[in-house]
C-alpha cells in the first residue's frame, strides 16, 4: 500500500514539473511576441504588458530556483523568498492594469 501511494504522489510531481515547465514556456513566447509587438509599433501598452507578464509569471519562478540554491532551507528564507515572489506578482498584475489605461 505504501509502495503504490509513493508511486502516485511521484507521478504527481512530475506532471506538475512538467505542466511549470509548459507554462514557462508558454509565458516566454508572450512576453517575447509583446516585446517584438513594442518594438515594432512603440505601444507603450505593449511594453508594459511583456512587462507585467514577466513579472507575474517568469520572475517569481526565477526568485524561487535561485532563492532555493543561495538561502538556506531556515524559515526566515523561505518566508523572504514567498514575500519577494508575491510582491513581484502584484507588481506584475499593477503594470498589466496599467497597460489597458496607457495611450500612445
């Protein structure tokens, strides 16, 4: 019984690695096409949107696999880590609401 409920909670990391990866990858091409979309036709709104995307999903992901390589496993690390990761976050969602108010 032991075995088989390590053998599904295994499985369910790895979907879940694999559906993170997919979704940072998805985002990546966003921010990418938003950012070619700027330099393209100089709409700050687009800028603004790779900027927000970036913010709210590739930045707290980066925070997270540096922050788990430099800070220790101790609480007060983790807890620095989660209040950066949400900060980046609300920064983020801030400068896409931004962006559907920005006129050239």
């Amino acid at each position: 019984m032991v075995v088989s409920s390590v053998s599904s909670l295994t499985t369910g990391v790895t979907v879940l690695n694999v559906l993170g990866v997919v979704a940072l990858v998805l985002a990546t091409v966003i921010v990418v096409k938003a950012i070619r979309a700027y330099q393209q036709n100089s709409d700050r709104a687009m800028l603004l949107l790779a900027s927000g995307l970036f913010l709210l999903v590739l930045a707290p992901t980066l925070v997270q696999g540096v922050g788990s390589l430099l800070v220790e496993t101790a609480m007060e690390g983790a807890i620095g880590i989660s209040i950066l990761q949400q900060t980046l976050r609300i920064a983020g969602l801030g400068a896409i609401l931004l962006s559907m108010y920005v006129h050239r």
